[in-house]
C-alpha cells in the first residue's frame, strides 16, 4: 500500500484487483482513500519530525545557515512555512520570526543569515546580529545583482530618450553637432563579447 497514490483506491478495478489476490478471503473490503490517505500521511509525519531531528544533530557540528526564501546545497531543509500575506512585514514583525527560528535551530548552530536586501530585512537582520553575536547577515545576490540591473536599465532608456530628443528636433540637433563636434550620442563601444559585432 505505501507505493499506491492515494487515488487508486477509488478505482473501481482496486477492488477487483484486492480480491484477486485474497482468494481465500473474497469478501475483504478495501480501505477507503481517506483511510490510506491518514494512514500514509501519519506515516510521513513521522519520517519528516525523523528527518528534523537528524539535521538537528547535524547542526551542532557544522553549523546552520538561514536563508528566507532562498536555496542552500546539501543539508536543505525546510523548516517552516508562514503565510504573511495579510500582515505587512515590518521590521518588528520580521525579527520576532527570525528570532523564533533562531531559536529553534540553536543560538549555537546558526552563523548566517541570507535574506532580500529591503531596508526591513536588513534591519530585523541587524537587530538579531546585535542579540545573537555568533550572527552575521548578507544579503541575496541575485537580489542585489537585480537591483543593480534595474538601476543601469533607468541610465540607458533615459540616455535613449535623450538620443532621440536630439536626433529629432531640428535646434537639438544642432546644438549636438556644435558642441560635440559632429560625433554621434549612440555608437558601439568595445567590449569583450564579440556577439556585439556580429550581425
């Protein structure tokens, strides 16, 4: 039963396929999906709370790090979900949830945390840096690399709106070729990709 999904039960050819293989017994009645379904989720409880504690144990040895939404190489574990959806996530809110995590894994066993880089994780991260000394906080650096991205893309469609103002108004346009000399705004500039040059 423990390799079954969960909705073979309510096949109509379980049944037929149970009573095949108790001939002796043709009247067994197969449980019914809710019935496996507690039996197997009970079971799987169990194997996770096991799972729990063997990092638990681990975690006295190597040390932990917690990262909010993020992914870590071997040693993952997820360990709790909350669904603060409906509440805005104030610094207050977010240090009094990392604290309760920190506190679960162990003050001993937890040296870093990763979080976004938004002023309220940065914060509630410094305030648990100064309750928890062994602590240390850095942020995502996906977040940050986009950060930077967004930051570069605002320089290049202003410095495109720009080009295009000059090119097409006849008194920018010749302002331009004044003062810089008849060279273009926008031209192709050497990098170390030569798919830049390919067509």
């Amino acid at each position: 039963m423990h390799f079954f999904p969960f909705n073979v039960a309510n096949s109509t050819y379980f049944q037929l396929m149970v009573d095949a293989l108790c001939i002796t017994s043709p009247s067994y009645k197969v449980p019914r999906m809710h019935t496996i379904c507690s039996y197997l989720l009970n079971m799987w409880v169990d194997d996770v709370k096991k799972l729990v504690e063997d990092y638990r144990s681990i975690w006295k040895k190597t040390d932990y790090t917690l990262i909010a939404d993020g992914f870590c190489p071997k040693g993952i574990l997820f360990l709790k979900f909350i669904n603060v959806s409906h509440a805005s996530k104030t610094v207050d809110m977010l240090y009094k949830l990392f604290k309760e995590v920190v506190l679960y894994v162990g003050t001993k066993n937890i040296v870093h945390m990763v979080t976004d880089n938004a002023a309220n994780y940065v914060v509630a991260s410094r305030l648990l840096e100064v309750e928890f000394l062994k602590l240390f906080w850095s942020p995502y650096a996906t977040h940050c690399i986009n950060l930077m991205f967004r930051g570069i893309s605002k320089v290049v469609s202003h410095a495109s709106k720009n080009a295009k103002y000059a090119y097409n108004h006849c008194y920018a346009f010749y302002l331009k070729r004044k003062h810089i000399g008849g060279k273009e705004i926008l031209h192709l500039a050497p990098t170390h990709f030569t798919s830049n040059f390919i067509p």
